[in-house]
C-alpha cells in the first residue's frame, strides 16, 4: 500500500481541508495512505521520519517568491520546501512550487505572465511527452489555474515538460524525483469553484465576477490535467519497487 505526504503551506482550515479532499478525490488513495503536514506557522517543520513515503505531494500556496518582504512563515516554507528538492522520494511540487522550485534552482520568477484563476491551455514539450510524469496525455489540454507571478527563465538543468500561449512555463523537472507544475493537477471543476471562493480577494480574480468565474471553470474538462495526479503515483509504486 502506498503512504504518500501531503504538506500543506497554506493557512485556514476550510481550504486546507479542501486542498486535503482534492487530492483524495484526483489521486484515489484512501485517507489511510496519506500522512498531512500543514506548515502554516514559522515553528512548524516536514517529519520525513514519521513514515517510510513513496511520494510527497506539496499543494499550492498564496504566497509569492517576488514578494519584496518574506515573513517569517514564508522564511519557514521556504526552509522546509527546499530541503525537499533533492530527496530521494518523488515529490510532486503544484502552483506556488512551480515558482518556488524554479527560484530555488537558479532560475528567473517575475509576474509579466499572471493568469486570471480559470482554464489555462497547456502544451507538453518533446521532453515532456517522454516524461513519466505526462504520459498518456493528449500534447495539449486543458488545465485550471490562477497565479500573480511564474517561472520565466529555467537554469540549464531543469527541464521544461509544458508551457502554454498566456503562461510560458507550466510545467518542469528539476532532477529525477522532483516536477513541478503551474497550474492545479488536483483539481476538479467543482473542486476549483471551492477553493476558489476562499481567495476572492487575493487579486486572481475580481470578486465582483465570481459567478462568472465558476462558470468557466465548470465547463473545463479536467480528465487530462487530473491523470498527472495518477501518473505521480505510478512514478511513486516504480520508486517503492
């Protein structure tokens, strides 16, 4: 049986509880195999020694790399997040990781492609469509989104697996157990409208048309984006054996 990490970097417990119910529902693992950390303090830590993990999964996050000022929690995440980069386990960064695990190898972040939260076009690369992490994927599909700042620049050891027309970098590898994608793998349509309803007023949309945001994201058919969660865990029964 698998054990997979959740780590949470958010904080509320209505939206971490709904992070926590979209991996359930994308990922199909039954609660007994996931182990949840939430790091939403700036004394809270990743305990890699409380299981032996086939796979770690990192969720989204409101924070920002491009911030001018790290508070102490972010100085916390970052810490912690870092330290996961180059395990020897499959980790599965999503969202704010893209940036974070771009950042954090080298690379460029900067806020000249923000995404409006709804469907994003992503498009696997040639490298992409030999990833594990892609396989079976159509080379282009659609994803739900939302971001202020994303990866522009890749160091030359971090592969680009998919980018897209409004977002250049969606999805990357950075060594042999780590990827990273922009946009949100876990989510469902419904899924989406939930979690959306706790950032109304985090600038990834205007609050005023959140009926009309939900409505677009209700129309996205997500299969393809959702099968990348699968994907992780085949990558992560291969690892086990």
């Amino acid at each position: 049986m698998l054990n997979v990490l959740l780590v949470s970097v958010r904080t509320g417990e209505d939206v971490i509880q709904a992070e926590y119910e979209d991996i359930l529902d994308t990922t199909g693992l039954d609660p007994q195999q996931i182990t949840h950390q939430i790091i939403d303090d700036p004394e809270d830590s990743i305990d890699l020694s409380v299981k032996d993990f086939d796979g770690i999964i990192v969720g989204g996050s409101p924070l920002n790399v491009t911030n001018e000022e790290y508070t102490p929690w972010q100085h916390t995440v970052h810490r912690e997040l870092r330290s996961l980069i180059h395990s020897d386990i499959p980790t599965l960064f999503i969202c704010y990781g893209n940036s974070f695990v771009t950042d954090a190898t080298g690379g460029v972040v900067r806020r000249n492609f923000p995404e409006q939260a709804g469907p994003s076009m992503v498009e696997i690369s040639q490298a992409g469509q030999r990833d594990p992490l892609l396989a079976g994927l159509p080379t282009s599909f659609y994803a739900l989104s939302g971001h202020t700042e994303s990866a522009e620049e890749l160091p030359g050891d971090v592969t680009l697996l998919a980018s897209g027309p409004h977002c250049p970098i969606q999805a990357i590898r950075a060594n042999a157990t780590t990827w990273a994608t922009q946009f949100h793998p876990e989510l469902t349509p419904e899924g989406f409208v939930k979690r959306i309803g706790f950032y109304k007023d985090y600038g990834y949309f205007n609050a005023a048309e959140f009926e009309q945001v939900a409505d677009r994201a209700r129309k996205v058919d997500t299969q393809a984006a959702n099968q990348i969660m699968r994907n992780f865990l085949d990558i992560c029964t291969a690892h086990r054996s």
